[in-house]
C-alpha cells in the first residue's frame, strides 16, 4: 500500500446469501489492534465488500491508516 496506509482482506463462507457482517468487524478490530500498538487509532481510506451468494463467498477489503486519537 502507499507509506502509511496498511490493507486488512478477508473472506467467510456463510450459510445463506447477505452481507458479510462478521468479518467486517473482525477487519475493523483487527485494524484498531494494530494501531493501538502506538498509541493510534484506524482511520479507514477505503472498504469494499463482497456480500455472499451461491457459489461466492462473503468478502471484505480494509485499505486504513493509523492517526493520531
């Protein structure tokens, strides 16, 4: 990614078709975990998500930066 911005991707099968609400929490906690190591918070650039449906699976995409809380 570019100098301080860091990505975060994920993908879940589910059960059903819908949006991928478990793993787009855990792409956030994951991404203020890590900021949290210096003191920072997440800032999210960019998020994408792919919702599930029959043969695809649930998909998420995390581009954030660490700034100052």
């Amino acid at each position: 990614m570019n100098p301080g911005t860091y990505l975060i991707a994920k993908k879940e099968a589910q059960f059903g078709i819908g949006p991928p609400i478990g793993i787009k929490g855990e792409a956030y906690a994951e991404a203020n975990a890590f900021c949290a190591g210096n003191a920072k918070q997440a800032e999210t650039v960019t998020y994408q998500e792919t919702g599930a449906h029959v043969g695809r699976m649930a998909a998420v995409s995390l581009e954030f930066k660490c700034v100052d809380k």
